[in-house]
C-alpha cells in the first residue's frame, strides 16, 4: 500500500517524500518490528520503530530488555545498535 504510513498514518509523510524506499510496513507483531529494529540497527542502520498499540508492548518489551539494551555488553563492545522505539 503505497504511502499508507501505518495504522495511525504517523510515516505517511515520511512514505510520500524521497525516503519512499526506506519508510515501510510490517506486520502487527510489535516484538517483531521492535526485533527487526534491532536486527537493522546492527547492520548499521538507524531505524525507529513505531509501536501502535500499548496492548501489545509487553513481547516488544521484553526484545527492548533482553536484547537492545545489552546488545553491546554482550558482544564486548563489538557491536552497537542506535535504534529508536517510539
């Protein structure tokens, strides 16, 4: 759905101007959009996920503790991860 911008159309601006080919969807699992921030955050990107609804924020909330959080402990400073859940 070209320019949809999520449930609540918070990215629909950001899908419509050039970054068209980096603003995009994904399914309604907020642990897994919070897990494919962090899996793009190590490949040096800079994502910020978008969590939709609060119900759900406890899966995402557990990627956010378990792995965001020490993900450059763990790796003895090798790896970073700059992601933003909003």
């Amino acid at each position: 759905m070209k320019g949809k911008g999520g449930v609540f159309k918070a990215t629909s601006a950001c899908k419509e101007s050039t970054a068209h080919d980096r603003v995009f969807n994904t399914p309604l699992a907020e642990a897994s959009i919070v897990g494919r921030a962090i899996g793009m955050a190590t490949r040096g990107l800079k994502p910020v996920a978008e969590i939709q609804f609060f119900d759900y924020i406890w899966p995402a909330m557990m990627q956010i503790r378990d792995e965001l959080c020490v993900l450059r402990w763990r790796s003895n400073g090798s790896f970073k991860c700059p992601a933003c859940c909003a």
